[in-house]
C-alpha cells in the first residue's frame, strides 16, 4: 500500500505508517501542488494524507474515486466536498480533538496581545520609537472580570473559557445551536442569542466551522452591533468575518481591536492595513503548530489510514456538513 502526502509530515505519524510496512511518498517543494498535479500524483497511490487546502471536490473525487481514504492533517474540511465523496464512496477522515488545546492557547495570546496593543508596541521598540515615555500613551485594555463570548462553544471554544476563566476571572456566554451543559456546569457559561452575544462582549471569541451558512457573519452590521471597547478573535476560518468590514470597524472606533489567527485570503497580503493597526494581532495561521500538537495530528491521521486499508471501521470519518 502507498500514501502520498502533501506536505512533509509529523515524524510520529510517518514512523506510524512506514512500521506498518505502507510506502509514504511527501512533495517536498515549497509551493502548493496545482489541481492538475495532485489528481496525476494521487492515481498512483492507494491513499492521500493531506496536510494543504487543496480542494477536495467533485473533479478530483470523481478521477480518484480509487482512493481508500483520503485523511486531513486537520479538523476543518470546508475544502472538502463531503457529498460528492460520499456519493463517490471515497472515505474522509480529519484530527478533531487533539488540537483543541493549541488553538485555544492561540486564541488566548491573541486576545492578550489585542488587549495591550502587543504586537504593535513591539514595532515602535524596532522603529526606534522607545524613546519617550508618556502615562497615557498607548494604553492598553485589562481583561480581568471582562465577559468573554464565545460563538461555536465545543471543544477548542470550551478550553479557551477555561483559560479566561481561570486567568482573567472572565464570565462566560456561548452561542450555540445546542446547550453545552459541560461548559454551564463547570464554567458559569450562559447561553444567549446572537445579537446578546454581540451586545454583551467584551472579547468574541469565534470557533465555530466555516459554512455557507456561517460565512461572512462577522460583517459591518455585525460589527456595530458590539460594543466599542469590544475586541474581535478569529481563529477558526478566515471566512466566517468579512476582513474589508472588520478593518472600517477598526478605523472608524466601532469596535477596539482584533486578534486573528485566520485571514480571508490566505496569506494576508504584507500590505493589509490591519497588520500595522495598534489594537490587532495577526498570526499566520499557526493554531495547531507546536511540535506536541502536530506529533498528535499526524498519529490521528496514520491510524485513520490504517484502518481503512485494513478494512476497519474509520476512527474519525467525517460524512456530513
């Protein structure tokens, strides 16, 4: 048996799966592989590992309809066509769970840094703007006793209340289709409506899946529905906020600040103004990267490739939206 993967791997995963006598080829160019390339490279093996965005769609499923699975480096698969595999009988799995304490430290460091206009005061010490110090000059915000909102509270939402809660004292309030009673038990978290949850932030915290019912939620009518003092957390999907919106919200005092992990596109373009905004944070997509978390990812993904070439029932198949 063959498995190509997209990227170079976690080594834990690979030693996982080359123990298991299966051969793993990994594209090792720094760049993405074209639609084109990963269907030509894919017809040649019996599994994809993927660790990219490629687009998983109805034309790739329907040329590798051969594939025994095709197992995502990650927990999101909006990249995914999860009908059409279906349809196709191409089985997809992710690595939910594993990661949920990265990202949330992530979402965490973000909401801090946003807080106290990290990012940005460590650009004046390199402009060489350390000079002069003023009492109430770029001030930031504290955060003890703040409400933190949450907008998709499970697993990752649940430990980045947990943090608040235990570091900064922060009452909780979740939006979700459903109650998390977990959350409600141990944390104090309310559950309130969406409009609820814009008025009453201080951080909105989003970890929730991207959707087309979930897209561009975070607009303008969104944004002047928070509080001024309210700071905007992303580290979900660079799509669920609209970023020209967010970055008016910015300007223009309807919100303080955000933190983001995920931009829309991706990479953020080195000239998008929000990267030299006092009040924001932005990272390059770096939730899941610690060497543990990855390690842990890559595990999940071997035994779900395991599996199906052993005939066994997939530990983490993913079959609907």
């Amino acid at each position: 048996m063959k498995v190509f993967a997209t990227r170079v791997i976690p080594p834990n995963g690979l030693e996982l799966l080359e123990r298991a006598g299966i051969s793993v080829t990994q594209w090792t160019e720094k760049r993405a592989l074209s639609a084109e390339e990963l269907i030509a490279h894919c017809r040649q093996y019996d599994a994809l590992l993927l660790a990219s965005d490629n687009p998983i769609d109805r034309p790739f499923l329907e040329q590798c309809r051969h594939l025994k699975v095709v197992a995502l480096l990650s927990v999101g698969y909006n990249h995914v066509d999860v009908a059409a595999a279906n349809e196709l009988g191409v089985p997809v799995t992710n690595t939910p769970g594993v990661l949920s304490a990265a990202t949330a430290d992530t979402a965490f460091l973000l909401m801090l840094s946003a807080a106290r206009k990290a990012f940005y005061q460590h650009k004046r010490i390199l402009r060489g703007d350390w000079n002069f110090s003023e009492p109430t000059a770029n001030l930031g915000m504290d955060l003890e006793g703040k409400t933190l909102g949450i907008w998709g509270l499970g697993n990752i939402g649940y430990v980045m209340a947990h943090r608040c809660v235990s570091a900064f004292n922060m009452k909780v309030i979740y939006h979700n289709r459903g109650h998390n009673e977990a959350a409600e038990k141990k944390l104090g978290a309310v559950k309130v409506s969406f409009d609820e949850l814009l008025a009453q932030s201080d951080v909105l915290s989003v970890h929730t899946a991207l959707t087309p019912e979930t897209a561009d939620t975070f607009d303008m009518a969104a944004f002047k529905r928070m509080k001024p003092s309210a700071i905007f957390i992303n580290t979900a999907r660079g799509a669920i906020h609209n970023e020209p919106d967010l970055t008016a919200a910015i300007e223009q005092g309807i919100i303080w600040g955000a933190g983001l992990d995920v931009t829309n596109p991706e990479p953020m373009h080195p000239d998008n103004p929000l990267l030299n905004m006092p009040t924001v944070a932005v990272l390059p997509h770096i939730g899941s990267a610690t060497v543990e978390t990855r390690n842990a990812m890559s595990v999940m993904a071997a035994k779900n490739i395991l599996a199906a070439f052993n005939g066994q029932p997939l530990p983490n198949q993913v079959t609907s939206l």
